[in-house]
C-alpha cells in the first residue's frame, strides 16, 4: 500500500480534509438521493465565484423524447472556439451548478466559449443515456456554431469526451481537439495506477467498481466503446489529446494508456501526470499551489487546442 504522508504535501492535505469533512470517504455507503444532497453541498462549499466580465445564459437542447440542459459562458471577446464541458461525478452525481464555477474561470482564462452539458444521470438513466446526450450535445454544437470545437471533461466528464471524440472522428465536423482531466477511460484494473493508487485519497478501486456497477446496472457490457474508450480497437484519426492526471489517484495510468496508443496509431497526444495531487483537484485549484499550476495547464491546453496550434 502507498505511503501518502509525504507524497502529498500540506496543501493537499488540508483540501483532502476539507472534502471529506462535507464529502466523507463512506458516501458511497449511503442512498443515491443522499449521496447527491452531499455532492451538491460539497460543491456548493468549494463555489469560487464567477470572474468578472463573463455572461452565463442556461438553456436546453432538444433530444428525443427529453430536453438536455445547457449552461453557455461567454467573455467579452469574440471566441475563437467553443468547448463542450462535461462534467465529474461518477455518472451518478453533478449537474451545472457542481462545475459552474470551474467552466466560467475556463470561459474567462481561454477566452472561448464555453458549453456546460448537464447530461441524464445513472441509475435512472443507465449507459448509454449519458453518451447518447454527449453525441446530442456535439450534434447541436456542429449544427449551430461555425467556430472549431473542443471537447473537455474530468473523471466521467473525460470518459465521455473521449467517447464523443470516438463516435464522432469520421463525421462532417468532428472535434478539433480533447482536453481530458484525471479521465476514467476504462483500463486494466490489474497493474498501474489500479493497483499502486487503489487505496488513494478522494478515490478508490472500490468507488470506481461501484460507479461501474450503477452506470451499467451491473450489466457486462463486453468491448463497448461508448462506455470504455480504451476497450475501442482503432485509435487512428483521434483529435490532438491532451490528458491532465493526478499521480494519486487509481484511474492515472489511463492517461498513460491513451495517449501511447493515440501516438501509437499515429495521432497527437500528450500525458501529464500532475505530482501529489488527487482525484477531483480542480476543486483545489485556488487553494493547492500544485493544482493552481496545473489548472494553469488546463487553460494553456484548451486555449492552444481551440486556436488550431500543435501540440509539440
């Protein structure tokens, strides 16, 4: 078992306590509706606030049978791309409020436009709802905006951004490049990171394994791409990835994976294991020196990717 003591400094420790003082290790014990009462309270308590100058409009788009929310974020200048965000939360938890503060610094810092996906939640909505309202959302954004669009998103948010990236390669507009944050892309749980970080601070296997379980219902969904971007057998074509991971923190070494199969197939990626930081550091990001500096990356990342510039 890793020794976390000096692994992770002062800092991060001090935000690993706040969290679990709202959002205690043993959520997932407890009921759906109470998990996300806590989740939400936690997120409530971390708000940093909007930067000045940015304007928030909510609004929906229509998919079959439901409508699928949408907050926009726009800067006082004209964008030269839009991100689609979709957010953490173990595809059971968040909404647009749990990551409003955190697509309104990006909107403000990149200057582009910013689209925050509240797409349907498990286990109400087992996978592939979630997907299905991820591809809606592009489709929308392809139909509606002549900029360049980017895809990011952290843990599940990431998860979905590579899936939509997949499905969406061989399309008229396709996704000009994926920013993804500590993703979980469904690699082998039996070395790596599953294993040296399994017992980590803010996740654990054991969390991973349940989120699993109430996304699919406890299905085996086999070789599904859709669910597990990793599972897919074709990595050609991919947009320019960049994958932003906490050292950590079980679900690293899929950012290892992806991008040497991207690279592998011949497409442009980049890996970057943040040091001593946990799962869910974007919530520390004003707080943590480490987290700070890499959400500083973060914004580097999506504003380059957005402008058309190399990755290398």
């Amino acid at each position: 078992m890793t020794d976390y003591t000096n692994l992770i400094d002062a800092e991060t420790w001090a935000f690993i306590e706040r969290t679990n003082s709202y959002y205690p290790p043993d959520t997932i014990d407890y009921t759906i509706v109470q998990q996300r009462e806590i989740y939400d309270r936690m997120c409530r308590e971390f708000f940093a606030g909007y930067p000045q100058g940015v304007i928030v409009e909510t609004s929906t788009v229509d998919a079959p049978a439901h409508r699928i929310p949408i907050r926009i974020y726009r800067g006082g200048t004209q964008a030269a791309a839009t991100v689609l965000y979709f957010h953490g939360g173990g595809f059971i938890l968040g909404g647009l409020e749990s990551h409003d503060d955190v697509c309104a610094e990006l909107c403000a810092r990149t200057g582009h436009e910013v689209v925050s996906v509240d797409y349907r939640l498990a286990p109400e909505h087992p996978h592939p709802a979630a997907f299905d309202d991820a591809i809606k959302a592009f489709a929308w954004a392809a139909s509606t905006r002549d900029r360049p669009i980017l895809l990011c998103g952290d843990s599940a948010g990431g998860n979905l951004a590579a899936a939509v990236s997949h499905a969406t390669r061989a399309g008229a507009r396709r996704p000009v490049g994926q920013v993804l944050i500590y993703p979980g892309l469904g690699g082998d749980r039996s070395k790596g990171s599953y294993v040296t970080h399994a017992e980590a601070p803010m996740l654990t296997v054991r969390d991973l394994e349940f989120y699993k379980h109430i996304r699919t219902g406890g299905a085996d969904r086999g070789i599904d791409a859709t669910l597990a971007p990793l599972t897919d057998t074709d990595f050609s074509n991919l947009p320019p990835t960049v994958l932003i991971t906490a050292q950590c923190d079980p679900l690293s070494s899929d950012g290892e994976t992806y991008r040497d199969r991207i690279m592998a197939a011949g497409g442009s990626a980049v890996w970057v294991e943040e040091p001593g930081l946990v799962h869910g550091y974007l919530r520390a990001r004003h707080t943590v020196g480490r987290a700070g500096e890499s959400f500083t990356r973060i914004v580097e990342a999506v504003t380059a990717l957005g402008k058309g510039d190399r990755l290398l």
